[in-house]
C-alpha cells in the first residue's frame, strides 16, 4: 500500500471519528509549546519556521503528501538538513500529537526497535495542530519476523513503570479515545479502562445491552485467567497491526502511529489477527520474555478489547467476533 521510497504513513489515522479524546493534562514537554515567533510572517507557518531554525536547514526544497486519512494529512518535507516526516490535523488541538509524541519518544528511548523521533509538537494558527518528526525510509522488505519479535521483547523488558498500569496521559486507538489513569492492579485495569470503557460505548452507540451485560459478566469473573502469571507493567506500542509495522531501508524493523501505555506485555499481541505474526516472531520473542503460564487462554482475552474497538468504529460486522469471544469466556469460566 505504500511504495518503497515513502517514509511513514499514518495508517491508523484514517479510522473514523467517533468524538475527539478528552484533553490530557498540559505536559512539560519539550517540544509540546510553539515560541513566541520574532519575526510575524514566519509565525503563520510554524512547522517551516521549526524547521528553518532548531531543524538545522537553511532551505526547503519540496514538499510532497505521502498518504495520510480521515484524520490527518501527511507530508514530507525535503531540505538540506534532510527530510522530516510532518502530520497536521485541522481541527484536533496538539493533545492527541502531545499523547503520541510521548509516546514515541518513551519507545525511541529504550534503544531496542527503531522508530521515528518525534522532533515538535504546536498548535497551528489557523486551528489545530502538528507534529514533526524523523523521516525515515522504508525497505521493500518483509523478511523481519525474528528481529521484530527480538525487538520488541527487548523494548518491553526495557521499559517498565514505577507507577504501575496506564501512561502519562490519555491517548487514542484509532479514533477512540484510550483512558490511562493509572492503576497499581492490571486486571482492575483491563477491565475498567480497556473492555469496560469499549463495553459502555457499545451501549452508548448502539443500544447493545446484551454485549455490554454478557461483556461486564466476563470482566467481573476474569481473574482466574491469570493464575500464574507474572504481571509487570511493560512499555507497549499499544496498537502494532501490519499498518503500524514495517522496515527501513537496513531491513531492521521499524514500528509507528502507537497507542502506547503500560501494560501485561501480552496485551501487545491483541491485534495479532491482523498482524501476520508467525512462528519465527513468536520463538524469538519468547527468547528474550519468557511465555507466562495461561498464554494461550488470555490471547483472545487481549484480542476483545480490539475487536470491540473495532465494533465502536465500524459499526456491526466486528460484534459477532466479539461476541463469540465473550460467550466462549463465559463457557470456560462456568459463570
């Protein structure tokens, strides 16, 4: 879908819009506040501004769409600093770009998979908001599976949080607003800000009171699927589909567009239905995270939240996979 010379794609941005996330708090971050511009006609083009000074280039040299959707536009911009990746969004304030720069640069910082740095983050001033970041060239390769599965192993035994379960702020899947208070317990999480809060808006959107009651039952009865296992809260993408993932130009993987927070690292593999990963993916990760007791009978666990995000987005044609995930739970677990 995207052609080899194309840097990074906002593949989740073209989910549709349910309402815009609640703001999160204002960060202290560095790159989250635009200066107070000298000179008054850079001060309508804050992303060239940005880059003509603190992004060390003299002169811009093009500046090309590389794909984009429903939310954001994308655009590479080429100077003779190099190349910068830039997503603007006309009617969103920079939250949603604060919650993925944070993100990014959380990920950027563990030093074990590659993905873009993000360099700015500001509001536009005509309304909404953008975020700079690192460019980076993508590969024609998909011959990665082991080095991603490494990889991304290596970023969750990286990163863990003091804090327990959540993030710094709230953030989006997809269009979905994703809630991250923190929380010490992470069952108590999953079902409150994960299933419980996809749960409610199913009810909310669609008058479903019988996923939402048949989905509640499961929440209040999911703990014996976690015996025995080590729970730590691990850094997570949050969202990795095929979309999100991809290689540079070394064939190393490269992973983008995340939802990240802290969570049971196996919560990571929830969109694996529609991730490709394999056998050689999964050897190798488990190399590095060893496979926790009850792997297998939590997969589908972790998969709901998404296939109920989904459902929420797209309507009614992602409720029966939901459902039947929800029944065969409640058939396991006799309540």
């Amino acid at each position: 879908m995207v052609a080899a010379d194309v840097g990074l794609f906002s593949f989740s941005s073209c989910i549709p819009s349910l309402s815009p996330p609640p703001p999160p708090p204002r960060l202290r971050f560095s790159f989250t506040r635009t200066k107070r511009l000298a000179v008054a006609s850079m001060s309508d083009d804050p992303v060239r501004e940005w880059i003509l000074s603190e992004g060390k280039a003299t002169q811009i040299t093009g500046i090309r769409p590389i794909g984009g959707g429903c939310i954001n536009r994308a655009s590479r911009y080429d100077t003779d600093a190099g190349s910068f990746f830039v997503k603007t969004n006309r009617s969103i304030g920079p939250s949603m770009f604060e919650g993925e720069a944070l993100g990014l640069n959380a990920m950027y910082e563990t030093r074990s998979i590659r993905v873009p740095k993000p360099f700015k983050v500001g509001p536009l001033p005509t309304g909404g908001s953008y975020i700079i970041m690192e460019f980076i060239e993508f590969g024609a390769s998909w011959g990665y599976q082991s080095a991603l599965g490494r990889k991304l192993a290596e970023m969750h035994k990286a990163a863990k949080s003091e804090k327990g379960f959540g993030f710094h702020v709230d953030n989006t899947i997809g269009s979905t607003p994703q809630i991250n208070t923190w929380t010490s317990d992470w069952i108590e999480f999953y079902g409150v800000h994960r299933l419980g809060y996809q749960l409610k808006l199913a009810r909310q959107q669609y008058g479903d009171s019988l996923i939402y009651e048949k989905g509640q039952r499961l929440v209040k009865n999911m703990a014996p699927l976690f015996d025995g296992a080590v729970i730590e809260p691990c850094l997570l993408h949050g969202d990795l589909w095929s979309g999100n993932i991809s290689s540079d130009k070394n064939g190393d993987p490269v992973i983008l567009d995340p939802a990240c927070y802290y969570g049971h690292n196996e919560a990571e593999f929830g969109m694996s239905w529609c991730a490709g990963f394999g056998g050689s993916f999964y050897n190798a990760y488990f190399e590095v995270m060893p496979k926790q007791p009850g792997f297998e009978q939590r997969r589908d666990l972790y998969m709901l939240y998404h296939y109920l995000n989904h459902y929420n987005l797209f309507g009614s044609g992602y409720r029966s996979s939901s459902m039947s995930i929800i029944d065969d739970y409640l058939r396991m677990l006799k309540v």
